[in-house]
C-alpha cells in the first residue's frame, strides 16, 4: 500500500480500489482480469493486478502481462506525427489530400448506398491533419452500423480496428486508396465522429517520414521512452505473456473467448500496421507514456515533443470550442460526453461540472476497445493506467466507478 505523507492519498481509500474490482467486477465473472496504475507526482502510487491471464492457467496478470491497448494505440501515434509537426515536414491544417492524395477529390456524402450508387457533394472545407486527429475527418468506423457510409465499410472491408479484423486483405497503402473510394459522412470540421482516423494519420507519418509506421514508432518512441514490450507483433520470447481476450456475446451467454493468448493473431506480423488501433503493451510501458506526457514531452532526459507542443494537442480543438455530446454523430454520443472537448489525439474535460465525475478542467484521456482506459490530470499531477481485455468498453461503466474511486482517496 502507499504512503499518506508520500503521495497524497489515503491507503485504505486506494486500498478499496482493489476490493471494489474483485467484488463487482471478477468475482461476478464480468471481467477476466482487471490491473490498475495509479502514480502520483511521477511516482507510482497503488498497482495491483487480480484475475487468471488465460483460460484453464491458475497463472495471474503480473506487471509482465501483455494486453491488447487497442485505441490507446491514437495517443501514440497522434504524438507520432506532432514530432513531424515540429520537425517542420508537415503542419496541423495542412490538408490531406497533400499528402495523401488519393484523397483530393473524395465527395460528401449526398444520397445512395444500400446497392444504389453514391451521389456526393463536394466538401465545404478540405479535410485537414487537424479533422484526422481530433476526429472531424467525415470518415467513420464499419462498426457504428448507422449510416449507408458505414456498411460500405462494412462491405468492402475498410476496417481498421481489432474487432473489425484490421489483420486483412489490405496494407497501409491498399486501406487509404479503399477508404478514400467512399463518400465522407459530413463534410469535415462540421461533426465529431469516432473513426479510422487515426489509421489515416498513421499513413501520413508513414508518408512524411519515410518510414514504415511500425519501425518509426519503435525506433522514435518506444525505444527512447524505453517502452520494451509494446509494438504491433508479440514476439515468440514474450508469447507467454499476452492475456486471453474476451468479447461479451449478449445476456444468457455471458463473455467468450475472442482471441486466445496462446493462439492470438498478435504473435503474428499484421499485414496492415493499425494506428488507430494496433498495438499490444503493458501497464508499466503506458505509464512511461504518460510521464512523457506529464513531464512535458521529456522523460528521463530524452525529449520527445517540446512542452508547448502537448499544451497544444490538450486544448480543446472542437469547432467553437463545442464539446462531444453536442457535436457527436457517432455511437459514443453519451451524455457523459457533456463537458468533455476534444483536442489533438486525447479527450479533454473542459467543464467538471458538467461532466458529473470528480476530476480536473485540462485533463485528458482515452481509453480501447477492449476496456483499457488511461487519463493524465496535470492539476493534481495524477495518472492512471487501466487494463482488462473484453470488448465492447462500453459494457460497463468501470472507467468513470475507477475515477471516482481515486479521486476519493485524494487528502
């Protein structure tokens, strides 16, 4: 347990953390597992680990246990291309189509679909780096199943998240020139949609640097920050340490097996390298993340963005300063949403109150499909890092319980 003096919170607060987990959340069969990264001015404060890393293994999670981050993957590689941004090889309102140019004369979408050709209306402002990382793009993801645009995803397999089976037919290059085929939803800066975006992003910093989006990532992120066990591909050395995964099948059924540790599509090089969604890392690897974030983009004596680059990727980017439940067209339109802006690669909560969860005005988070969750509050010089493996995130609403759990043990 931690020390009151040391860091600032109450142990037998921080301790019922534990408890709540085991009590609500495993014992019920509702998770498979459940770990959780507290730190506090830059030291870790509470990290505990309950549940079986696999199916029939009496084996626990440990701070070795390698989990499937999935959209936490957008985080990275949204700081990812701010390094290109400060390298001065592209901007955030350069527009896509100058890098991208299968995108130039991609339409909005105007009637059709459903086995009728599309009718499109040319967008009212070009999609911009900014639309990509703040998810104002007018793309979506397959899996929304609300629009005519979606199920053409849906059809011709424009996918690019761990549930939609991003290990498919296409690579980075063959994904943009299928996505950019169809129309956009909305003509971009005009809603906030969740989307493969941040996949989008993943090909302009493959394009502007040079290089393979796997080996930038590793070779300018990873290695620096010395995040050892994250990357697209769990190597054979490290194959006994990736979790099982789970995915909820409906009332009755309970939680089945979606991807097996033993047997899991992650031991083996994707063909399309996911930005939005790819990635496989530990606790202990994300906090380094977010003590480079914290710190101001250093960690350790190696910067990696410079401090006024990541105050910029956590303001509020929406149009008009909006915030998601206003904006929202997508499944994740919530009123849990109110108050809460988005800026460059992260949610950022703007109003607390509107919010209705304890936390701070300028803090920022995410989380992954899988129930994976992280948030960086710079006020209290908090983070927290979450991980369990069940999708959909949604299911349960674990990451605002775990908020308000720390926030109370807070002195």
């Amino acid at each position: 347990m931690t020390s009151r003096r040391k860091h600032g919170f109450d142990a037998a607060r921080l301790g019922r953390i534990d408890a709540f987990l085991k009590d609500r959340y495993l014992d019920s069969g509702k998770l498979p597992h459940a770990q959780i990264l507290i730190s506090r001015d830059g030291e870790i404060a509470h990290f505990s680990s309950q549940g079986a890393a696999r199916e029939g293994s009496a084996k626990a999670i440990d701070e070795g246990s390698i989990f499937r981050i999935a959209s936490m993957t957008k985080p990275i590689t949204s700081v990812a291309f701010m390094m290109l941004v400060e390298e001065g090889k592209v901007a955030v309102d350069t527009p896509v189509a100058d890098i991208l140019p299968e995108f130039k004369d991609v339409g909005v979408y105007n009637g059709g679909g459903a086995g009728v050709p599309f009718l499109t209306k040319a967008p009212a402002e070009p999609m911009r780096m900014l639309d990509l990382l703040r998810h104002t793009s007018g793309l979506t993801y397959g899996f929304q199943n609300r629009s005519n645009v979606d199920a053409a995803y849906r059809a011709t397999k424009s996918n690019a998240g761990p549930v939609e089976n991003w290990h498919g037919e296409h690579d980075l290059d063959g994904f943009i020139a299928d996505l950019a085929r169809t129309p956009l939803e909305f003509s971009p800066g005009q809603a906030w949609n969740y989307s493969v975006s941040t996949d989008v992003l993943g090909a302009v910093v493959q394009r502007v640097s040079g290089m393979p989006l796997d080996r930038f990532l590793a070779e300018k992120i990873f290695a620096p920050l010395k995040m050892h066990d994250t990357a697209f591909v769990v190597p054979e050395s490290k194959a006994d340490r990736l979790t099982d995964c789970y995915v909820w099948a409906g009332p009755g059924v309970g939680r089945v097996m979606y991807d097996r540790g033993a047997e899991s599509v992650w031991l083996r090089q994707p063909k399309l390298v996911s930005g939005g969604g790819g990635l496989a890392s530990t606790a202990l690897d994300y906090h380094r993340f977010c003590l480079m974030l914290a710190n101001g983009g250093e960690l350790d004596g190696v910067r990696i963005l410079g401090r006024k680059t990541i105050e910029l990727m956590t303001m509020n980017h929406l149009p008009g300063k909006s915030d998601l439940a206003s904006m929202s067209k997508s499944l994740f339109s919530e009123t849990t949403n109110a108050g809460v802006g988005f800026g460059l690669g992260f949610a950022v909560t703007q109003d607390v109150a509107k919010a209705m969860i304890p936390g701070s005005a300028g803090e920022y988070y995410w989380g992954g499909m899988f129930t994976t969750a992280f948030f960086v509050d710079p006020v209290e010089k908090i983070h927290m890092v979450f991980m369990t493996q069940l999708s959909p995130s949604m299911l349960y609403p674990i990451r605002r319980e775990l908020k308000t759990l720390i926030y109370s043990a807070l002195t």
